[in-house]
C-alpha cells in the first residue's frame, strides 16, 4: 500500500517537484488524499504548511495532471502502446509529446505542418508518429528524434480530419473532407489501390479492426460505412442510425462491434457481424454534466495569512492567467501555481482543487467549489528549511 501510495505521489506532484524539490513538502503534503498512508505517516511533521480545511479528497483524483503548452485549441490526443507518452495535435500547426507520468514536455514540438493539425497517432510499435492536418496532408515523425520520416503523403484535395495506423504498422489510413477515404504504405507513404469512395459529405473518422482487415469511416452523411482494407470495397450496407453527423468511430479489441458518437448527442453499437442496413444499433444518449454550485461565501479573517513573508503588507493574491497585476503581489497562475511577483514559488494547487478565490492580505481561509484551503498556520519564506524550527518557537 505504501508504495503504491508513493508511485500516486509521484504521478501526481513529479511535474511540481522537478521545478522546485521544496515543493515535495510544501505543495505536496497539503494535498495528500485522507486515506493516503504517506499523509498519515508524514503530515504530522509538518504543521506549519497549507491545509485542506474542508473537502479534502479521500483517495487520489482522476485528474492528475493539466498539461500546457499548446497556444490553440487541442484537436487530437493518443497515448503510446507502452502508456509512457502522450501524443497532442492542435490549431496552433504542432505535436506535442507528453511524459505520462510527470506532465512534462518531450523533446521540442513537432513542427511542419502549414496549418490546423487535426489528428494523430503512435504506430503499434510506437517508433513512429502519424498526423492529419488542414493542410491536406499525412505526415510521419520519428517518435523518439521528432524528426520527419520520408515527404508529406499527399493526394487529398481537402483537409484531412482522422488518420490510424493498421495493426501491424504497416498502414496508414485517412479520411478527408474530399469525402474520402485512402490507405497509405507507412514505409514508402505511396498510396495503396484507388480512394475509397462513397460517402457523400466529409469523413470524420477512420478506425482499422483489431484484425487489419477491415477500415471504418464515419461521415457527415450521418452514416458508418466498413470497408474490405484488402480490395477496398464496401462490405455491406452504409450502417445507418444516427440523425446528424457522426463524429468518431471505433472498433473494440475483440472487433465484434462498432461503436459511433454523433453529434446529435446519442453513441451507437452495432454488430460487426451484421451486414445490412437492418443492423440494430444501442443507443446510450450522452449525460450532461451540471457544474457544482459554490456552497459557501468567502471567508476573510483580519490575521495576515502572510506573516512569514517579507514585506507581508505590500503582498497581494490577483488571479490572472496570461497577464500580471502591475506592482507587487502573489499571482494564482492558470497552471496551479501561485507566485510572487518575481516568480518566486509559494505554492502549488492540483487542478482537482480549481478553482479557488484568492483575496487579500487578510484573506486566511479561501473557498472553492467544494474545498476549503486554509493559511492559518502557513509558514513560508525564502529560507524555507528555516521555517519550520521557527514555527516552534511560535512563529
């Protein structure tokens, strides 16, 4: 259990370490879960940090961890076959590759489409990287240089909105707006046999079966069509179902069903077994999730939470996310950190605990949406192994 509890910890605060090792103490211990055995053992020694006064998490949270970097909105995301790494593609023309475990940035962003990257991928044995752009092209990146592999593949004549890897690596397929679909050799990125053609509106996705033999394509047609991968005919009839249009496609490991989210808020199961149009599909309408109402006003207490500071009262909180309050003050980052007007580091919030209210100097308790973190004790400094022999001296 205790090391269980120390790879959670680390898979949550590795990232926030990295940047500042204090903050193992100092940002980690607050946020430790009730149950954790590491808070159990440790948080005793040390009472003169920031605590969760109410609505502590019992058990770790399952969102670990907000990975930044990305300056446009985030179109794509795979993670590799090992679970190490995670691939991003976005507006702003790049990949990303993540590190899993810390959140931290691998390498330098993959650079070289001219526009919108909208969908990626790892080939099967994760050497490789795939991605579709608005550019009309399919590029191929070496996974661990970043570097490309071979020249853009190119033949659609509108942008390319999905590409998947065939199980065994050694295909490609796409699908564009040009209401196409096209398979690709991964190795020499020539095109294998003629477009696969029949939808009637934009392709959304494509999926290879878990056996290669068959390629999927959901379109704005509102329509799912299966695909031989070999001869590149249909097989069967469009699977029809959905009233607007369908979005994303997907086969399970065992490659017995289908599985099609549509706009019109509903996702679908078919029987890949089944080849007609008759075909039954399950409907499972999506749940619309309500934002938790914030319970309880802001709490502000005359004691400066910022006593250990120095020049505690010229410090201020401001929230800000891409810009800082002119003049001096703690700032509450939209990564979770909050720092001093130099960047120095006070603390750090996980992002299951956004977002909290930060108030002025008199401010000791601050209130979330279901959380309150208290300052009461806090005790911080620019020596911060300092603080802690000066709390028992009454500090």
């Amino acid at each position: 259990m205790f090391i269980q509890d120390g790879i959670k910890f680390v898979q949550n605060f590795a990232g926030v370490i990295s940047q500042s090792t204090p903050h193992l103490y100092l940002s980690g211990l607050p946020f430790l879960p009730c149950r954790s055995a590491l808070a159990n053992m440790l948080t005793a020694n040390f009472p003169n940090i920031a605590q969760v006064a109410r609505g502590q998490h019992e058990d770790w949270p399952s969102n670990q961890h907000v990975f930044r970097g990305h300056t446009d909105p985030v179109q794509s995301v795979a993670f590799s076959p090992d679970g190490r790494h995670i691939l991003s593609g976005s507006w702003d023309w790049t990949i990303q590759v993540w590190d899993a475990q810390t959140g931290g940035q691998v390498g330098n962003p993959l650079q070289g489409h001219t526009s919108s990257v909208n969908s990626v991928a790892f080939s099967p044995d994760g050497r490789h990287i795939v991605s579709g752009s608005w550019d009309h092209t399919i590029r191929v990146w070496d996974a661990q240089t970043g570097g490309q592999v071979g020249n853009p593949l190119q033949g659609h004549t509108e942008e390319v909105n999905s590409v998947a890897f065939s199980p065994d690596g050694r295909h490609i397929v796409s699908g564009s707006s040009d209401q196409t679909v096209q398979v690709w050799d991964a190795q020499t990125g020539g095109q294998v046999g003629n477009p696969l053609q029949g939808h009637t509106e934009e392709v959304n996705s494509v999926a290879f079966s878990p056996d290669g033999r068959h390629i999927m394509s959901g379109s704005w047609d509102q329509t799912i069509r299966v695909w031989d991968a070999q001869t590149g005919g249909q097989v069967g009839n469009p699977l029809q179902g959905h009233t607007s249009s369908v979005n994303s496609v997907a086969f399970p490991p065992d490659g017995r069903h289908i599985v099609s989210g549509s706009e019109g808020n509903t996702i679908q199961c078919w029987d890949a077994q089944t080849e007609s149009s008759s075909a039954q599909a399950r409907n499972f309408p999506t749940m619309q999730l309500q934002p938790h109402p914030t319970p309880f006003p802001p709490i502000s207490m005359p004691t400066s939470m910022l006593s250990a500071l120095p020049s505690a009262g010229d410090q201020f909180i401001y929230m800000a996310k891409h810009s800082r309050h002119l003049g001096h003050g703690l700032f509450l980052l939209s990564d979770g950190w909050i720092v001093g007007s130099s960047d120095q580091l006070f603390l750090w919030v996980p992002p299951s605990y956004h977002p909290f209210s930060c108030y002025s100097p008199s401010t000791r308790l601050t209130i979330g949406k279901v959380s309150v973190l208290s300052f009461i004790n806090m005790a911080h400094g620019s020596a911060w192994h300092q603080c802690f022999p000066a709390c028992s001296d009454g500090m």
